[in-house]
C-alpha cells in the first residue's frame, strides 16, 4: 500500500464484535490503529500497528489525548437495551468524542446506527421484526436516532453514519453490496450482513463526495468499493 493510503485510525468499541473485525481489517490493509478500550484483556490482538489505551468514552478529556494526530475515529460502540431507564450512551459518548474531536484537531469520524433508527424504516420488515424486535429495542434506537441528529448539526465535523440492518458473525465475504445515501435498497443483502461486513472502508478519500462527505448511509452496508474516509 502507498505510503499516503496509511492512515492513523482510532478505533471506539474496538472490543465488541463489529469492533474486533474493524481492527482486523484495518492492521490487514496497513493501517496504524489505536483501539480506545475500557477493558484491555478483551482484546487478544497483537500487531506491530495496534496500540492499545484505556479511556473514558464519557470523557472529552480522557479522548482528546488519543485523538491527536489521528486521521479518523471509527466507533463501533454499542449500548443495551435498559428496560429501567433511557438508553443515553450514544448520545453521551458522542457529546464527548465530539468535543474531543475539536480540542484534538480531528475532523472526520465514522460511526454506525442502525436502519431501523429512522422510524418509517421497518415498514418492509417482517412482522417478526416490526412487531416484536423493535419496540424491545426502541430505546437503543431512539438514542441512536439523537446521536444522528447530534452528528447532523455538527456542522464542523465530517460524519458519516453507516446504518446496517441485523447484525451476524461472519467475516467479510466476496459479496458486493449496494446502497445508497439516504434511502433504504431492498434485497442488498437481507435483514441480516456479517459483521465483517460492516463497511468502514480504510481507503484515503480522494475525492469528496458530490454535496458534501457528510451523510448517513442506510440500507446495508457499505459497497467494498466506496471510500468512506
Ligand atoms: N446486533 C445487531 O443486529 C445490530 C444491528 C444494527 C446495528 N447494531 C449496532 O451496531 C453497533 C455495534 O454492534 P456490536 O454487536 O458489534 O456491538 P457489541 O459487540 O455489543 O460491542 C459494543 C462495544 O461498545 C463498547 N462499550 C459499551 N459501553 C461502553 C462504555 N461504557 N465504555 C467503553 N466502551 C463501551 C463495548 O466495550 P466492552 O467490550 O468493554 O463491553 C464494545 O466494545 C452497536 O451500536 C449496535 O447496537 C447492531
């Protein structure tokens, strides 16, 4: 890879299950990662481009000294379902990446949500999942859905939200998925993509985007060829 593509990535949630492939990919592809992680045994990765720190997701300035000099954050951090009280960390974390963001100089952070955060989406879903899955896990999704909003009025912040629908263990396949900025694509991939996936591509941006690098992307996962950075 050329010198130029290496990028400097930190990475959030580096220890969940989306998290774990990211790092992967990304050592894989030559990049230098910085996993920012609450707890270190969980991740068994060793590899000369992975740094490994502790750090408060909740903490602006526990973030801002690990940010600097990154190129790109990378979140794949993942809050459960509270049957007591409101789902807050993706609103929270995001409050203090953010602040962290601008006191560190770092200006281009990629996350995910989920599909099902906007609130017509599930329209063509399986009763299964309309009826059933997705008031269980409402509160996740309605503090996903702020955390988007957060990200959109962020006007200094270049954000993408990568929106996939369920989630599986699989690593990342040959297939080619579709999808679009700002609307759903049936049949580009099922209800379900593997983890692996989950399209954070780690290629350097040449080009921006027409109408701005800013924008959510629904339906699926990211084709392997779009450059997301
Ligand atoms: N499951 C699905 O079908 C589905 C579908 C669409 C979108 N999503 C969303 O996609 C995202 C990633 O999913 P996933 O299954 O890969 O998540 P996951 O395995 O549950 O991983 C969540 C990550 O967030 C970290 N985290 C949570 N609370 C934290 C805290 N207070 N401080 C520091 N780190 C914290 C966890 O750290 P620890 O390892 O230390 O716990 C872990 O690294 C989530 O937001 C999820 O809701 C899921």
């Amino acid at each position: 890879m050329a010198e130029s593509l290496k990028m400097k990535i930190a990475v959030l949630g580096a220890t969940g299950q989306t998290g774990q492939y990211l790092v992967n990919q990304a050592l894989q592809q030559g990049h230098t990662v910085t996993a920012i992680v609450r707890n270190p045994g969980k991740l068994s990765l060793h590899h000369d481009n992975l740094k490994m720190v502790e750090a408060d997701i909740f903490s602006a300035d526990s973030l801002k000294t690990h940010f600097k000099g990154q190129d790109v954050i990378m979140s794949c951090l993942g809050f459960p379902v509270s049957f007591f009280s409101a789902v807050t960390g993706y609103t929270l974390s995001m409050n203090s990446v953010i602040s962290a963001m601008r006191e560190s100089g770092v200006n281009r952070i990629i996350t995910m949500s989920s599909w099902f955060t906007e609130p017509n989406s599930a329209r063509q879903s399986p009763y299964v999942i309309r009826f059933l899955l997705l008031p269980i896990i409402r509160g996740v999704l309605n503090n996903m859905h702020e955390m988007e909003k957060l990200l959109e009025t962020s006007e200094d912040i270049n954000w993408t939200v990568v929106r996939p629908p369920g989630l599986k263990n699989l690593p990342a396949s040959a297939q080619e998925f579709l999808t679009h900025e700002g609307y759903f694509v049936p049949n580009s991939g099922g209800n379900a993509v593997g983890r692996g996936d989950v399209g954070f591509s780690c290629q350097k941006k040449k080009k921006r985007r027409s109408g701005g690098n800013n924008g959510i992307n629904e339906g699926s996962v990211q084709p392997k060829n779009t450059n997301l950075l």
